[in-house]
C-alpha cells in the first residue's frame, strides 16, 4: 500500500519568505486593490507560511509621519492619503447653474423697480415668489436685502447688488437696457398681445418698467433737489 503524497507547505519543505518580503507583497496588494483587504483575503493570496498580520504592522510603521497611511476599515485595511494632506487633493471647479425662469423674472423685476417688496414683485409678475428663488438670487450674490419701506410692515425690500452690475458690465442699474433698447434688439414685440389692456401705472409710477423711479434711482449730485 503506497502512502499518499505529503502535502509540501504542511511538510515545511517550502519555506515562507522573509518578512521584509511578506511587507512589500501587503504593500503591492494594498495598493493595487480597488477597495479595501482583510487579513484573511490578504493572507490568501500570499505564499505558504506568510503572516500577513505581521507584515501589515510593520508596513504601517513604516508609512508612519508619510504622505500616505495604512489605515483600517471596519475589518479590512487601505492605503490612504494622510489626513492632514487632504485638501491638496481637493479640486475647484466651475459649476454652470442655469436660472429658472421665475428667477430670471425675479431678477429683472428688482432690477428695473428696486427697492422693490415680495409682495410689489409677486403683484408684477402676477404669480407668488417662493422663498427660494429669492435665495438663489442672494446665494448667487446679485440680490441683497436693500431698506426697509415706511409702510405698514415695514417689509423689507430687495435691490441688485455690485456683483450684478459686474456680471452684466454695468456701470450702475441706470445702465440697464430700455423697452426702445429691448425692443431694437428683438428681445421685445412691439405690440401688445391681441386683447390685452395696457397696464395701469401704480402710484408715483409713469407707466414704463424702465423709467427711473426716485425712490429706487436717487439723484446724484447734479440732480434735482
């Protein structure tokens, strides 16, 4: 009766690598994988009698103070940018945000009529303001809360701010664009939609959106007392 074949690694008849070399197979491991390795998948794949726990202790010693770290997670283990070095792998980018069109209505309303209320917009456009097409304006530094009114109240009022007027390569809001201006450059019909009623000015208001306002254009030096 012939004995079956000895299992060489239980045999001991192929030694296990030293430990410096058991250290770079856990640091090429560590490094290659996509995702973090345990112990046991580590020891998996390394040579008979390699102790993959010890080999990870003294890598981590050694990228001990380093650019790089050895860190746990949860029961598995990863290469990782040490955490005081963080922000170096941080990136700024350009987010292109596209207004929605109760905004731009918004914003051209406070332009051409600030200080103007909520309540005087949402007369304007004909529909309620929401709470966060104001806030968009604001986060986007082109609106800002302006005086209040010496109403009842007291609401508070919204006017454009100087990031607007850079933005638009404005000198001041009274160099924004007038209906003859809106309307040479096709941005405006001409005519009233068919039925329409032509609108009645508010009080102090001469009819047109865009003619100054003395409360929300006040007069410079050469201006009328």
């Amino acid at each position: 009766m012939t004995d079956a074949p000895a299992d060489p690694r239980r045999d001991g008849l192929f030694r296990a690598p030293p430990l410096a070399e058991q250290e770079r197979m856990v640091e090429a491991m560590l490094f290659a994988s996509p995702t973090p390795l345990t112990l046991a998948e580590m020891e998996a794949r390394m040579p008979h009698g390699c102790d993959a726990a010890e080999a990870l202790q003294l890598l981590r010693r050694r990228y001990e103070g380093r650019g790089v770290q050895v860190t746990r997670v949860g029961e598995a283990w990863a290469i990782r940018t040490a955490a005081d070095l963080g922000f170096l792998m941080a990136r700024e980018t350009v987010e292109t945000r596209k207004l929605s069109r109760a905004a731009i209505e918004t914003l051209a309303i406070i332009a051409y009529h600030q200080p103007v209320t909520r309540a005087e917009i949402e007369e304007i456009r004909g529909v309620s303001v929401s709470r966060g097409t104001v806030d968009q304006l604001i986060e986007l530094d082109w609106v800002r809360f302006g005086r209040r009114k010496m109403t009842p109240g007291r609401p508070v009022t919204y006017v454009v701010t100087q990031g607007f007027l850079d933005h638009f390569g404005l000198e001041s809001a009274r160099d924004l664009p007038g209906l003859k201006e809106l309307r040479e450059a096709g941005l405006l019909d001409s005519r009233p939609p068919e039925g329409a009623e032509p609108p009645e000015p508010r009080d102090g208001d001469t009819g047109d959106m865009f003619e100054d306002d003395a409360e929300a254009w006040p007069a410079g030096d050469d201006g009328e007392d």
